[in-house]
C-alpha cells in the first residue's frame, strides 16, 4: 500500500467520527432548546417525558453531571473533563495507529472516540453556553429511556434503564465490538518478530 493511500485510509474514520458527533449534538440541542444566529428553538423541559415506542422507549430529558448512564463523580467535573481530553487525545492516537489493522478493532475504537468527543463537548461548552455553570463544567444531555421490567438491585428499585444518548450508545457499541474483537488488534512491535533474522533464519534453515 502505497504512503498516499496509507494516510487517507489512517484518517478515513475520523470522517464516521464528525458525522456521529453531528448527530449527537443535533439530537441533544433538539432536546435542550437553543439560541443562535436569529433562530430560537425552545426545546423540552427538565424532567419532561414523551412515548416514542409505546411505554417501552421514551424520549425523556434528563443532565447529567458525571459519567456516561448517570455515573457520578461527585464534585470531580473539572477533573472528569480533563480525563476525557486526555482518553480522546490518545484516541486519535490509536485510531491513526490502526490504520492497516483489521477493521473490526478500528471501527470500535472509531465509535468510542466519537461518543467521547460527543459528551466532551457539552461538558466543556454546555455550562458556559446555556449561562449555567463554568467552562469545563457543563452537564451532558441524556434523552433515551429505556424502560425494562422493575427490579431491585442492592436495596434500590430500577423501572428502566439509565436513561443515555447517542454518544453513550456509541461508547456502549464500541466497547462490546473491542471485546468480541480484541485478539484482532495488532500486536506490540516487541511481540513481533524482526523481518530480517526471520528470513536469516528461514535461511538457515533452507540448509
């Protein structure tokens, strides 16, 4: 493959990665309500509940301060912010990195870049944006519930899933593809062997 087609196919899903995060941030601020550039959209109230599928899946808005599923780290936000910076830059690193690799892996890691780059956004922006908190400090738009059947677990009464959005579905989705691929992804450089000493060895044993 030549260094052209090495470097399109590197930046290739970043492509996959703007066109989730589109679509993330649109739903989201469908959800919130915004105002910008003359046009006002007024969105739904905190809290608020609608059927989409039945009563099985709602579109019901909720903020949330911590991590994806409602996940809280206390007062931690700044540093819950940085930590995603620092997992989406080494995300980038390591979707350029597989480049050549099997797709499976790639397109996993493509997919938990997208959703951390979609609630990174309204962690950093939301908060200052909306006039509600500090930069760094905004809450993430959850709006898909998922209703299951009720069940106690740990003393606590749960009649539906932790309501999530399509970032999180993206870092969920990638997350189990990682797993059901991993032994695809592409072994370190001292796990391989040098190219030369094998054919020396090959070599040799041609004698």
């Amino acid at each position: 493959m030549s260094d052209v087609n090495v470097r399109h196919s590197a930046y290739r899903p970043f492509i996959l990665v703007a066109v989730l995060v589109f679509l993330d941030q649109l739903t989201k601020l469908a959800v919130k309500g915004f105002s910008a550039f003359g046009f006002s959209h007024t969105g739904m109230e905190l809290g608020e509940s609608h059927e989409l599928i039945g009563d099985a899946v709602r579109l019901t808005f909720v903020e949330n301060p911590g991590m994806a599923f409602g996940i809280s780290w206390g007062d931690g936000k700044l540093l819950l912010t940085l930590l995603t910076i620092a997992i989406a830059i080494f995300l980038v690193y390591y979707v350029i990195r597989l480049a050549q690799s099997h797709w499976a892996p790639r397109l996993a890691v493509t997919l938990i870049l997208a959703g951390a780059v979609g609630n990174l956004i309204d962690r950093v922006f939301y908060g200052i944006a909306y006039g509600e908190q500090a930069l760094f400090h905004g809450k993430v738009v959850d709006f898909i519930q998922v209703n299951i059947p009720d069940v106690t677990w740990f003393g606590e009464l749960y009649t539906h899933f932790p309501v999530f959005n399509i970032a999180d579905s993206c870092v969920s989705i990638g997350v189990v593809l990682l797993i059901l691929t991993g032994g695809k992804l592409p072994q370190s450089s001292a796990a391989q062997p040098n190219t030369a000493e094998s054919e020396q060895t090959d070599g040799r044993a041609e004698h």
